[in-house]
C-alpha cells in the first residue's frame, strides 16, 4: 500500500470503533466480542519514487480468525476506504 507506518497508526484505529485493537511496533491486533480476529504484520517502510515524486511504500499481511467470507468482504471494504487518499 502507499502508505506510511504514521499514517497506518493514525488511521487504523479510527476505522472499527467496536473493535479492541491493540498496536504492536510492526502491525496490531484486533478482536471483537464475538469471537473475530484480525492480525496486521507491516513489512519495513521503503519509498517509490517516481520521478521527483516519493511515496512511502508498505507490505500489509491480514491473518483472520473465526471471521466468514462476508465478514472478510465487510472489513476489507471499511480497511480499503479508511486508506483512500483523496487527490483534487
């Protein structure tokens, strides 16, 4: 993702309000009363540049637990907006 780890620590605890999220280092982990869990894993920070363009570059691996597809269809949907950059 085109993302930063200041930006993945701001962000990521705003997008589920009933979730108990607690943040590691290098990822978080998340559960819910009901039983679903979600472990985030952040590779290390890189930078793509293109042209005299840098933007911050990390690797997101989501491990789910006791969550069905239209759970996972749910989070990711609320994961990928919660990250959406809006240009003008």
């Amino acid at each position: 993702m085109g993302l930063s780890y200041s930006d993945f620590f701001r962000v990521y605890p705003k997008l589920f309000p009933d979730a108990h999220i607690s943040l590691k280092s290098n990822g978080a982990h998340s559960s819910w009363k009901t039983g679903e869990k979600v472990d985030i894993c952040l590779s290390k920070e890189k930078t793509r540049a293109l042209g005299f363009l840098k933007f911050p570059i990390i690797d997101i691996q989501l491990t789910f637990e006791n969550m069905n597809r239209a759970c996972i269809k749910s989070y990711m949907q609320t994961f990928h907006q919660g990250f959406q950059k809006g240009g003008g």
